[in-house]
C-alpha cells in the first residue's frame, strides 16, 4: 500500500530587508568599517529570530525616488551568505538590462554558495534606461515580453543538466556523463543561446523566482512564471481582487494549486498601546513636507502629472489622471493612486498614503497588528509578509517579540526552519 506524505500546514513567510541605518553610504565614510557592515547585523538577528529571506532591492539609477543609489544587490546578498546558514537572500535583478546567460550562472551561483538559499526578484524596471545605451526605455509590454523570453532560457539553463550528470569517482574528483548535459538551442525574438549552462547542477535545481508588478502585462508574467508576486495591496478588497484575477489566470496556464504565493510589505507603526501608536502616526503626519509630497504624488500617478497649483485640501480632478495604458512604468501604483483621486481624497490626504507608497499600511499594538495579518491570511490572500526595523533595537523588540511571537502563538508563523533551503522554508513545491 502506498504510504501518504502529509503537507506540512500552511504558514506565513516572512521576509525583512537587509538594509538600515547607518546605510552603506554612511559606512562608506568610515574607513575601518565594510558598507555590509548594518547589513550583517540585521541578518544574524534575523536569523536568530528565525526569519525566511533577506531582502534587497535596487535602483540602477542616481538620485532616484530621493536616494542615492543602491549596491549592486548579488554581490550585497553573497557576501551575507557567508555569515548567515538558513536565512534566505533576495536580489532583485532586472531583465531589461542583463543577458539571460549572466543571469542564470549569477543566481545559479548565488544558490550554491548560500547552500540552496537563493531567490531572485525579477523587476522590468522603470528607470534607470539612461545608463545601458541608447533607446530610451522600452514600453511596458515589451519589457515584459523581454522578460518571458528571458525567463525560458535561464529556466532551460538550469535544467540543462539532468539527473546524474554529474556523479563523484572513486578518485574523490568529479565525473561526468556528457550524454545528460543537454545544449538548449535558444532561438528567440531577443537571444540567441545554445547553451548548456557552463556551472554544477544547482542545489534548489532552480532559486526561488519572485516577480514584483501587478499591471495587467505584470500579472499575465506572474501567473505563467512566478512562485511568489510582491505587489502594492493597500487594502483587503484590493488583496482579494489581485489573488483571484492571478490565481485564476495562473490556474489557465495549468500552474499548481495555489501558486503564486502573495507576497506583501507590511508598513507598521508599533506602539506598546494603541494610544503611542495613534501618536507616531500623528507626529509622522506632522513632519511630512506637504509642497514636497506634490513631486511624490506626480510620480505615484506615473510623473507626467503638474500638481503644482492642486489646493491641498480640494479632490484632483479626475481629468488629471494619465491613461494607465500610455504609462510606461509602475501601471500598478498608476493605478491604486488613481483610485484615490476617484474615490474623492483631497491631495493632502493622498500626499499622506503616498508615504507608503501604496503599501499595505497598520498602526497598533503587536497585538492589533497580528489581527491585521491573520484576517489576510487566513483569507488566502498572504502568504508572505516582509516587515522592517531590524536594525533600530524597540523596533526589533516590536517585530520579533511582540508581532513574531504573537503570530507563532496563533500557529501562523512557524517556530523554526523547516530545511536547508528557502524553498522548504517558504513551503514551496520541490522542483
């Protein structure tokens, strides 16, 4: 008879960003200091308190959205792979800008000097096209159409190798079988490969693929390749919209129950009680620079919007509003700052949402906010949650032990890993 193998039950993954303060600029100044420095801090405690994955984002850009810049995010995530054993390490990487062949042997690395710990968040980007040549940035659809085909020849690369190519001598050295490497012999619109993929069978056979963007062009890519979606879900109905049109397409294209994972950022404000946490929303709200939160809005409603002479506390105008259609990047925020303007807020409360940039945003206890997260999980429409504050000691304190605690507590968040890899860790089917 054969013997059933239970499914471990499902929890909720959690993912923190490596950054902090002081950031790598700061470090930079500091001769005796490495820019990694923050950054191993934050991940040796989230390692400790047992969260899945790392996060790092990137901007291949100078000056954008307020920052500096951001270092190159492989490098940043190996480099934390050497002080780190479980804890999963994000890059984000986009496939406008790379060849799908550098591509699969830097991620195909990544996976073997973290042990199987490797994830790539695949962006199409929407700035950065003055640094990579000239033609300016392609429109949406083709940067998505560019990023399918990339995703077919690093997946054919990694696969490249079947079973048993490669197997140990009994001289202690590698042998291998050149009958189970297999050429891919890509012809396509944008790459020529012929392949094999030139590095040892990877450890997770393939890392981890998460893809950020929910316009319609985002989420036909998602539901065709991605294991997790990182989206911008402000509220519970906009949750619920997004997992079902994702799921439902993904469920077309013959992809496993329950794929992709819905991955959302969590932007908490904690307070021992509900009172302290009402009171740093005010103060916050306070400090905001409302003449400069007009550029902020502009760019959420894609940066060709004059908000210069918008009275602060009157609704935009409808007739403001760009044709999502004819924006050539961030659709998805386009549209979630759209549904503002419609729904009648005045351009000083959208200055203040436009904080979090249309993220998912809770003030309260550890308490009131694992309530938050419970009633999104437990509606299926989260399956990871990425949280912030490592670095600043109460907000550590918020997150680990109160909000983490609170969550295992319910059996929301597992106690410990459950492997090696991040893919056992986030409950992901073995490829």
């Amino acid at each position: 008879m054969e013997r059933m193998t239970a499914r471990p039950p499902r929890t909720l993954g959690i993912v923190t960003g490596a950054g902090g303060y002081p950031g790598p600029y700061e470090l930079a100044l500091d001769p005796a200091r490495s820019t990694v420095d923050t950054a191993r801090t934050v991940a040796r405690r989230a390692e400790a308190a047992r969260i899945d994955a790392l996060f790092v984002p990137d901007l291949l850009t100078f000056g954008a959205q307020g920052t500096i810049g951001a270092q190159e995010p492989i490098v940043y995530v190996a480099a934390l792979s050497q002080v780190t054993e479980r804890v999963g390490l994000i890059a984000t990487v986009s496939t406008t800008f790379h060849h799908p062949y550098n591509l699969a042997r830097l991620f195909g690395t990544l996976d073997h000097v973290s042990n199987g710990r490797a994830a790539w968040n695949l962006v199409t980007s929407s700035i950065g096209e003055e640094n990579f040549g000239p033609g300016g940035l392609p429109g949406p659809e083709e940067r998505y159409a560019r990023a399918a085909e990339t995703l077919d020849v690093v997946n054919a690369l990694w696969d490249s190798w079947q079973p048993g190519a490669l197997r140990l001598g009994p001289d202690g050295r590698a042998v291998l079988d050149p009958s189970r490497i297999r050429p891919i012999d890509h012809r396509g619109r944008y790459f020529s490969v012929e392949g094999p993929l030139n590095i040892p069978p990877l450890p997770q056979r393939r890392p981890v693929l998460i893809q950020a963007g929910q316009s319609s062009a985002g989420i036909e890519l998602g539901a065709r390749y991605a294991e997790v979606v990182f989206t911008a879900l402000p509220t519970l109905d906009a949750a619920r919209e997004f997992t079902t049109r994702i799921r439902a397409r993904a469920a077309e294209l013959g992809r496993p129950h329950g794929l992709p994972f819905v991955f959302s950022s969590f932007h908490a404000t904690f307070g021992a009680t509900a009172q302290e946490a009402l009171r740093r929303v005010r103060d916050r709200r306070e400090a905001i620079d409302f003449e400069a939160g007009r550029a902020l809005v502009a760019d959420m409603l894609g940066g060709g919007v004059d908000l210069s002479e918008a009275k602060l506390d009157e609704p935009l105008p409808e007739s403001l509003l760009p044709d999502v259609d004819a924006v050539h990047r961030r659709r998805g925020r386009v549209e979630i700052f759209s549904r503002y303007v419609r729904e009648g807020l005045t351009l000083r409360d959208i200055i203040v949402k436009a904080q979090d940039t249309g993220h998912w945003s809770v003030a309260g206890t550890p308490g009131q906010l694992a309530d938050a997260v419970e009633e999104r999980f437990r509606a299926g429409v989260l399956d990871v949650l990425s949280v912030g504050g490592l670095h600043d000691p109460r907000e550590h304190e918020f997150v680990v032990d109160g909000l983490l605690h609170e969550l295992r507590r319910r059996g929301i968040v597992k106690p410990d890993y459950l492997g090696p890899t991040l893919r056992e860790n986030l409950g992901l089917p073995s490829l």
